[in-house]
C-alpha cells in the first residue's frame, strides 16, 4: 500500500507543497468525483424532437444527472509544471487511472484535497479536483443526488397529475357516449348502433 507522502520538489513553491501532506491523509486512495447522464441518448432525442416543432413527443429541457464519486489506489506521485508554467502533481502517472490535479498556491495552501464546495463545483465543471477525505465526499456527493431525486421526484409526482386528468376525460368521454348510447336505444331500440352509418345533422336553409 503506497501513502500519500508528498516531498517538496518544486523550488517556486518551496516551504508550501508540504502543506498537501498534511491536507492528503497517509493512506492509499484518493477520490474524484463526474456527473453521468443516466440516459445516455436524451440528448440525441432531444435535438431530434426540437428539430421538428409539430412533434407530439414531450421531452424535457434536460436528463436526469448523477453523480458519481471514484476511488483510486496511489501508486506513485510525480511533480511537473503545465503549459502555462503552474505547478501541478500527477497521481498514477502512465497509468489508466492517471490523475493530474493543479497545485494552486495560497496561503497555508489549505484546500488541496478538501471536500469543500467550490471544488465540488469545479470538478462537476470538468476541472481536475481530487478529494482526500472519502466519507465528506460521498455525503457531500449524495447530497447533489438527492437534490436531483427531489426534482425528478416533484416532476414525476407532477405527471401523475397530468395523467390522473387525462384518464379522467378518458373516463368522462367514454360515460357521454354510454349515455348517448342510452338515449338513443330508449326511442328507437332496434337502432343498429354498430352499422357503417354515422349520425349527421341536417341544416335546412330556408329562403
């Protein structure tokens, strides 16, 4: 089992990289976190649907999300700088998990690897952002969840209504057309209903 034991390796930061040490636990994971569209062809139907405005298909303005929070095993750290001359440490380099996280210089350098907000927000961005503590990073990431359950769920709860007075008007037309049925057989009883023939109205215009 490797630990997460970073040296200090980068002069321009000397005296601060230490500080990820301290932010990373000892231990043998790190964690990131994606949104993953759960219908991965909504998009797909979506453009086709808006393409054609006499659609009769319903779709919303999106699809559900859910986030999804990875562990990785670290094997190995490596310092570098990217092209814009930021320091940056690599997790697992030349493997498939590799993970290349910037190394953002402020103060005590406190927020490297902490389950904070904003870097929630930027890793749900698509930036690089890797998490030391699991457990703040599940709760943290079922928290999103559950508010995105909540907004399928008041949705859902919303369509059942809609549905409940469709059937309804299904229920209502289909009593109109029993009782008009009714009446019809109550005069003329030997009426074929069933026939080809179709009631119509007559209008007589008179000069």
């Amino acid at each position: 089992m490797a630990n997460i034991e970073i040296e200090n390796r980068l002069d321009p930061i000397r005296g601060q990289v230490m500080n990820i040490s301290r932010t990373l636990p000892t231990g043998a994971q790190y964690f990131t976190i994606g949104a993953n569209d759960v219908d991965k062809k909504f998009a797909e139907r979506k453009q086709q649907i808006d393409a054609n405005p006499t659609s009769p298909d319903i779709i919303t303005n999106r699809g559900p999300r859910v986030i999804v929070m990875r562990g990785h095993s670290v094997v190995s750290q490596d310092f570098a700088q990217d092209l814009d001359g930021n320091s940056v440490v690599i997790f697992n380099k030349g493997m498939e998990d590799e993970t290349k996280a910037s190394i953002i210089v402020s103060g005590s350098q406190s927020s490297f690897g902490q389950t904070t907000d904003d870097a929630m927000k930027d890793a749900l961005r698509g930036e690089t952002r890797i998490f030391a503590d699991g457990i703040k990073t599940a709760t943290k990431a079922n928290q999103l969840n559950q508010n995105e359950l909540a907004r399928w769920e008041a949705m859902k709860k919303q369509c059942e209504s809609y549905c409940d007075t469709l059937r309804s008007a299904i229920a209502s037309n289909k009593k109109k057309a029993e009782d008009y049925r009714e009446a019809i057989l109550k005069y003329k009883p030997d009426l074929d209903l069933t026939g080809a023939s179709e009631p119509s109205v007559t209008v007589v215009v008179e000069d």
